[in-house]
C-alpha cells in the first residue's frame, strides 16, 4: 500500500498565510470606518442642529417659511462634511485603534507578525477613500449646495432677487469699475446681473484719466452690459466734453460670472472658478491671496488629512490602551486643533508677508510627519 508523502508544517500553512493580511486588513477597517462614521456623525450632527436653531429666527422674513430653512440645513450638508472631515478622521482613527488596543487586539495583531507599519497602512488605505469622496464633493456637492442655499436665503428680501451685495469694485485693463450695490435677478428662465449707482473710470496706457461715466443702473445680458441714465465726462488733450444717453451698449470682456467671483466667498467656489479669479485678479493687478488661499487648500486637503491621522496613530499603540473613550477623543481634538492653528498662524503669515501659499500648506503636514516618523521608530525600537 503506497503511503503518500506528508507535506512539511510550513508548506501546508504558507497558502492560508496569503490571506491573512487581506484579513487583518478588512478587520481593522470595519473598526476604523465605523468609528469614524460614530465621530462624523455626532460632529456634524451638532452642526447641523445649532444652524438650523439659529436660522429659526430669520423664519417670516420675505416668504422665508421653515421648509426653506430646512432645505438650507440639507444644502449647506456637503459643505459641513467636507470642512469637519478631517477632525472627524483624527478622532475616527483614534477612537478605532484604540479599542483594538484596549482589547489587547493590536497585541494579537502584533503578534501574528503585523509590524506598526503595517498596521498604520492599512489604516491609512481606509483613510485614503474617504478623504477622495471629500475631494470629489468639495469640487462638485459643496459649491453647488451652497450656492442653492445662498439663493433660498435671499427669499428673505425678494422673491425676484437671487443674490445681493454691496461695495462692487473690479477692473478690466484700463477700466475701472465701482457699483454702490447689486443683484443677481430671474424671473421665469431669464437671469441676470443688474448694479446699481454705478461709476466708471477709464485710463490709457500712460496712466492718463480718458473719460468717468456715471450710470444709474448697468444689466449684464448675454455678451454684452446695457448702462442706464448714463452721465459720461471725456478728458481730451484740450478740451472736456460732457455727454449724457438714456441706454448705451458696453461691450466688455468683464462678464457676469467675475463679477459673481469678486463678492462670492471663495470657499464656496470650485477650483476651476478660484483659478479663474486668481488669473484675472493677477491679471488686472488685484490681490488674490483670499483666492490663493482657499485654492491651494483644497489641493493640499486629502495631505492636510492622512498627515493629521498619521501624526496621531502612534499614541493608539500604547498611551491609549489603558484609556476611555474620553481620552482618545481628548487627544484627537488636541491634534486637530493643534493642526489647525498651525496652519492657521503659516497661511497669514504668507498672506501678510507675501511668499507662496503653498509654502505655508506644506510646512505643517511635513512637520508633523517627521515628528510621527521619529515616534513610530521610537516606539518600534
């Protein structure tokens, strides 16, 4: 009778072997994504509450009802979750590893021969696909949830008015334009741009003051403006000459949509809308470090997050094992925080002293990853 051949401990053992860190990977994401999930939640929760009680009060004003004011809550979400996103992650992060430590898990884990490492990337490729949902929805969700709320809000003037602002400035070339105050007005599916009290002031190339016309209302239509009441002072070499037009056609490249830009809050724009503003800004002269800022943080974003959430990982293999629920959100505060204001203190520096914004964005998150490399090796020695 032929005895067939026992295959070594080893060798029998090596295929399963093969699975265990796709294993231990989705282990450790259902903790990391249901934490985070827990932190998100509450945290936007709260947000969305102390809004909506806020807004309770502007109910009544115009046609604002409190359906209107719900539907604000409900637009303004993408946004809320896109800006409280990486505090929820740090907190996540920590509020899953360290119950796998409380529970002598990442012990087991460890032992099994999962390095801190590669336990932290597999905390890290959860971390990753949340942060690119954020990013897709702060380009596409968050600008367009605001800006519907924006519109809802504005009922609470007019039913016929979209948007309102004051203090208009801007320039095209030579042209400089200044508006008391304006409107972004529909009625049916005709939308339109309309300023009041506005001032004109054209230069030529040698800096020499060419004409100042004075317009009681200017309407952006399709390609072109239509002034009102138009009052129009012209400097020649000799001569002043003073003319005045109930209409006049002006045809100029500043559109409706640079206008939006220039009272529209940044943060409420998309990227290709900021890079926009940011080129005609430093085109015409103007300053766009608002605009800078609030660009180049959206493309240091998905950084800004796995940094933060890696500079707080190490505590979960050690410090946090022995604390509460209390505890590991403490620290994730602290860290978000911390970040935060770093950041902060780096953006206004740049702002104030004029050097690359992202300069300052950079600097935090590499800060910080050194100081998490430096304790992971610590504590991995």
């Amino acid at each position: 009778m032929a005895v067939c051949p026992r295959r070594p401990a080893a060798a029998a053992e090596a295929p399963a072997m093969k699975h265990w860190p796709r294993l231990h990977d989705r282990y450790i994401a259902r903790a990391i994504v249901t934490s985070v999930l827990l932190a998100w939640g509450v945290l936007m929760g709260l947000e969305v509450v102390l809004s909506f009680a806020d807004d309770l009060s502007n109910i009544g004003k115009g046609s604002y009802t409190i359906n209107h004011a719900i539907a604000v809550a409900g637009l303004n979400l993408p946004s809320r979750a896109y800006d409280l996103f990486p505090t929820a992650a740090v907190i996540g992060a920590l509020l899953g590893l360290g119950e796998l430590a409380a529970t002598s898990e990442l012990t087991a884990l460890r032992a099994l021969g999962l390095s801190r490492r590669r336990i932290g990337l597999s905390v890290l490729l959860v971390l990753v696909g949340f942060t690119a949902l954020m990013v897709v929805n702060g380009e596409t969700l968050s600008p367009w949830g605001s800006d519907r709320a924006q519109a809802i809000r504005s009922i609470r003037h007019s039913d016929m008015v979209v948007s309102r602002y004051d203090g208009l400035w801007a320039r095209e070339g030579g042209m400089f334009l200044s508006a008391r105050g304006g409107e972004q007005k529909q009625r049916g599916d005709d939308r339109w741009l309309e300023l009041h009290g506005v001032r004109m002031f054209e230069f030529a190339d040698d800096g020499r003051l060419r004409s100042i016309a004075n317009a009681r209302i200017a309407e952006h239509h399709g390609d072109h403006w239509t002034l009102h009441d138009v009052e129009r002072i012209r400097f020649d070499a000799k001569a002043v000459q003073r003319s005045q037009a109930t209409t006049e056609r002006w045809d100029s490249r500043l559109s409706e949509s640079v206008l939006a830009a220039s009272v529209t809050k940044p943060g409420n724009m998309g990227s290709a809308q900021l890079r926009t503003s940011i080129d005609y800004r430093q085109r015409n002269g103007l300053d766009a470090a608002n605009y800078e800022r609030v660009y180049w943080g959206r493309w240091f974003y998905p950084l800004n997050v796995l940094t933060l959430c890696l500079a707080a990982a190490p505590f979960a293999f050690g410090s946090l094992r022995s604390g509460g629920y209390g505890k590991r959100v403490f620290i994730g505060i602290v860290f978000a925080l911390g970040f935060w204001l770093l950041q902060q203190v780096a953006t206004k520096l740049a702002g104030i002293y004029h050097f690359d914004f992202r300069i300052a964005y950079a600097v935090p998150p590499l800060l910080m990853l050194a100081v998490s490399w430096m304790v992971f090796r610590r504590r991995s020695g």
